[in-house]
C-alpha cells in the first residue's frame, strides 16, 4: 500500500521529514505533527503539552552542537507507528569535535488527524550517553564490566 493510500503512512512520512529537517527555526514546525495536548517521555523527560515539547527541542540545541535525527526504519500499524532512529551530535563542552550518535526508537501514537498524541523513546542512557561522559564514562563501563562478570 502506498502512503497516498494509507492516511497513517501518510502521517508518518510528514513526522519522519519534519524530524529529520528540525532547526532550531523550525522547532515551531512541531505543532504541525504533534497535538496540543501531546504527551512525551525519554529518559530524561515526562511532559504533556505542545509548548513543552517543544521547549524539549529547542533545549536540544542549546545544550549540544549540530543536534540531528537519522530515521533508519519504520513500522507502521493503524494509527500508530514505531521508529529507529539515530541521534547525531557533538557535545559543547569536550570532545568538541567528536561526533557523537545515539541509537533509539519511538513509538508514535497518531490522533484521526494524523498528530502524535503520544510519543515515547526507548533509547539505553548508560550505554548511549553515560558511558562518553568523563569522569561517569569510566565509572559506568566499570560497572558494566562487573554486572557481566
């Protein structure tokens, strides 16, 4: 079934391009695919509500150089859909000229109108995060070392 078909892949092709598009002038650009009353949860977040979210976003550039969003694959299901994905970025304050990526997934929850009304990503902060901090990296890669032990 091609998207023209099938109004949720439709849906998730627009959220896919405004991800992988996203700028911090182009944050605004989220009340198209997310609802007003939008919930999102990562590791380090819970909120509800577009303005939320999308201070989320634009905090995202702030506290990191060249922040992006590589989609790698999609499953999509009747309103709703799940994606993989990786995070590329530099870090601000080390490693400054060290790419960085983070491998996740999301799980999208589409209203009648096409917008995300949930949107909640799975990703590992120890591994993906933690574990390339100084000082909590070693710490952390320690700690892994003796849980496998």
């Amino acid at each position: 079934m091609t998207p023209a078909n099938n109004p949720t892949e439709f849906s998730v092709e627009r959220i896919i391009d405004v991800f992988e598009a996203l700028s911090p002038e182009r944050v605004p650009l989220l009340g198209d695919i997310y609802a007003e009353h939008a919930r999102f949860k990562d590791p380090f977040n819970d909120v509800q509500g577009l303005g939320e979210i999308q201070r989320i976003f634009s905090h995202m550039y702030v506290a990191l150089e060249s922040p992006h969003f590589v989609v790698t694959n999609k499953v999509v299901d009747k309103g709703q859909c799940f994606l993989t994905w990786e995070f590329r970025f530099r870090f601000r304050n080390f490693q400054r000229r060290v790419d960085q990526t983070i491998l996740g997934g999301s799980h999208l929850v589409l209203n009648e109108a096409g917008q995300i009304t949930l949107h909640r990503d799975y990703w590992d902060a120890a591994e993906e995060l933690y574990e390339k901090l100084p000082m909590v990296g070693g710490l952390m890669r320690w700690l892994k070392r003796r849980a496998n032990s």
